[in-house]
C-alpha cells in the first residue's frame, strides 16, 4: 500500500493535463473575447451599410 501512494505522488501526467486544461481553457477565453468584439465592431457596420443600401 505505501509503494502505491508514493508511485501515485511521483505520478505528474495528471498534474500535466490539468495544466493544459488551463492553457485551452485561457486560449478559449481569448478566442471569445476577441470574437465578441469584432462581432459588435461587424454589426454596427453591416448596419450602417444596409441602412445606406436602401
């Protein structure tokens, strides 16, 4: 039993796919982020030239 709980804290691969759960986690922020405003910068313009369309 003791050799198991020391092979399990030496264990890093959990450790390590935590850690890039956290990096796509923060890349997926940055992605929604940029999205949501370029989104509202498009609406107002595709607005604004449908406006002068017609």
């Amino acid at each position: 039993m003791k050799s198991f709980v020391v092979k399990f804290l030496k264990n890093e691969s959990g450790a390590t796919a935590i850690e890039y759960g956290l990096i796509a986690a923060g890349i997926a922020i940055a992605i929604i982020a940029a999205v949501n405003g370029v989104g509202t910068s498009l609406s107002s313009t595709f607005s604004s030239i449908s406006t002068s369309l017609k």
